[in-house]
C-alpha cells in the first residue's frame, strides 16, 4: 500500500509539478546552492556562446527533489536555446530519439530524465548523435539491410538521474561536464524559502517559522516548498493569514513531521527494524514485506535521509538500527555495536 507523504521528495501529482514551477529558478543568478557547479557552469556557457559552439553534454546525478530538472531549463535560458523535454522510459525505440533530436535546432538543448532507464537499444543510437551528430539506422533487414545516416543540428544533452550507477561506462563517459547534486544546508533552504514565500504572497513571513520548515525538509527544495505552501494553508484557516513560529510548529506536528524532519513512514520503518527484528541487520525485502511498502519506495525515498543523519547502517547482512536511532524513539531494543559492523561494506544489502 503508498502511502502519500508529505516529506516525500517526489512530485505527488502533475498538478503539483505544475504549482512548481512558478517557484523554480529562472536564471543562474537565482539558483541557490551547487556553487561549485555553477561557477564551472557559467565558464562554460560563456565559452560555448563566444565560440558559437554548443555546450558539452551534461550529467547531473543525485537525489530526487534537489532541482535537476530546474537547473536544466535554467542552463537552456542561459544559452539562449530552446529545451526538449523527454525521459528514459519514453524512448522505447530508435526512431523515438531520432524523433526527439530532429526537433531541436542548432545549440538547442535535449533534457533526458531518468536517463539510467533508457533502452539499451536506444543507447546505441544516442551515441553517433552525442558524438558526431548523426543517427544511423537501419533499414529492412537481412539481406536488403542498409543504413541511413540522418544528421541532426549541433545540441546539449543534458541527462539527470538519481541512480549514477545503472548508467553504462560507455554512456557516462561521452559527457564532458558530470556533477552530483547534494544535499542543501539548511541555510540555503531558507534562502530558497524566502523567495518562494515572496512569489506564493505570504505577507511577511516569520523567519523563525520558515527556519523551522527550513530544518525539517530534509536537505531538499521540493520538500521545503511542499511544507510552506502546508504551512501557509494551516496558517490561512487557524491564524489569520500569519505565519509564525507557532503556526508553522502546529502545521508540521499536524503532518506528523518531527523536529528532526521524520515522518510517520520514516518512525514506522524503524520501528519495524529495532522491535520485529530487534534492531538488525535486517533484509530490506523483509521490511518491506512487514511495512506492505514497495522495497525500492523505501531504498530510493526513505533510506536516503536516514542513512545521512546516522539513523541507519546498510551493510552486506542487511539494514540495522544505529544507537542515535534507538535513542531517539525510546526503543528498548539494542542497536548493533559499532565493532560487529566494523568489516561489514556499505553496500546496499538485501
């Protein structure tokens, strides 16, 4: 069973998307964070502008929610380009991606989401093109099989991916610029917020309220414009349109988000590991199986946020709980020793 989750680092619906993107970055001056990305990033797109050339591809890998798509868009405005817009999964066949890039014109831009689900025979065909800019397909088969080059304008691709590691040597190695997107620190959440509260109309916000949505998103833009525009509603029927300190905590403690930024998933999930399997390691196909949660929801959309506050270990034998964790929901469970998870690897377990 999903469950929807407000902290969740994931678009919830279309509708959602679409509310996004008045909030999203225009420009490379507006964008908050990936610093040093960016100062490489404007090199190259004023090399590219005063050669006349396009930009290297681009490779942006990271987290969900953490503005891939938004630097994107941000980098074909800054180029002056027009942007394509597809996914892995909608390029289920050559003539799909031939399709794609006859579209875009000279130094246009063609972003690529979840580029780790592209087809293995539709990577085939994206490599001629990112290369030398053509398409070789073949036409009819067997004996009367001949192949048709069809050239395509000089373009960027940009591809994003949360999964950096399902990407082939081949695919990975023929872009010129790679960049992992992090994590934001609080501060430069709460800089994202004050500019989304000035584009949403909240009348001047209580910077203590939007500090505290700031610490509980958990690293990430998405979730932090999520929990404003919740707060901002809450504050709207119980509080007169202001928000403030007060407001924002009962908003939150409505969500079921602690001050850690935990939800009821996240406290359900260690629950089940620090009282059914007393702690761990654990498999994570067994957690799921207890929780009735699908196991990659919980690798992809859970795990992240614990795994970087030190709430979780994963290592070969499974998932287990760490003392911070056990401390935090008052189990009485014993959390694994760090000497019993010395030799075990990072890896991500089953």
């Amino acid at each position: 069973m999903a469950v929807e989750r407000v902290l969740s680092s994931l678009p919830a619906s279309l509708d959602e998307e679409h509310r996004n993107w008045a909030l999203r970055p225009t420009s490379l001056s507006e964008y908050v964070g990936q610093e040093d990305f960016l100062g490489r990033l404007r090199i190259a797109i004023e090399a590219s502008s005063r050669r006349e050339e396009p930009l290297e591809h681009i490779l942006l890998h990271g987290p969900p929610g953490l503005g891939k798509t938004s630097l994107a868009h941000v980098i074909a405005r800054e180029l002056g380009s027009s942007i394509q817009v597809t996914s892995g999964p909608a390029l289920m066949k050559g003539t799909d991606l031939v399709a794609a890039l006859t579209r875009l014109g000279p130094r246009d831009v063609l972003f690529i989401d979840e580029i780790h689900r592209l087809p293995i025979q539709v990577e085939e065909f994206i490599y001629p093109a990112m290369e030398d800019y053509r398409v070789d397909v073949t036409v009819d088969s067997g004996l009367a099989a001949r192949t048709v080059q069809i050239r395509c304008k000089p373009f960027t691709l940009i591809g994003a991916t949360t999964r950096a590691g399902l990407l082939s040597s081949p695919l990975r190695g023929r872009f010129g610029m790679t960049h992992h997107l992090a994590y934001y620190p609080a501060e430069q959440l709460l800089s994202i917020l004050e500019r989304s509260a000035s584009l949403l109309g909240v009348d001047r916000p209580d910077g203590g309220a939007l500090r505290l949505i700031a610490d509980q998103s958990r690293g990430t833009p998405r979730v932090a414009n999520r929990l404003l525009r919740r707060v901002r509603d809450y504050a709207v029927v119980k509080n007169g349109g202001r928000v403030t300190l007060d407001s924002a905590r009962a908003a939150l403690a409505l969500e079921g988000i602690d001050h850690l930024g935990l939800d009821g998933l996240d406290r359900s999930y260690l629950r089940v590991i620090g009282t059914v399997y007393r702690g761990g390691p654990v498999g994570l196909e067994a957690v799921a199986a207890t929780l009735n949660e699908d196991a990659g929801t919980l690798e992809d959309v859970v795990e992240p946020y614990l795994l970087q506050i030190g709430f979780l270990a994963r290592t070969r034998r499974g998932r287990a709980l760490t003392p911070l964790a056990v401390e935090h929901l008052g189990l009485e469970c014993r959390a694994p020793s760090a000497s019993s998870l010395l030799f075990e690897d990072g890896g991500a377990g089953s």
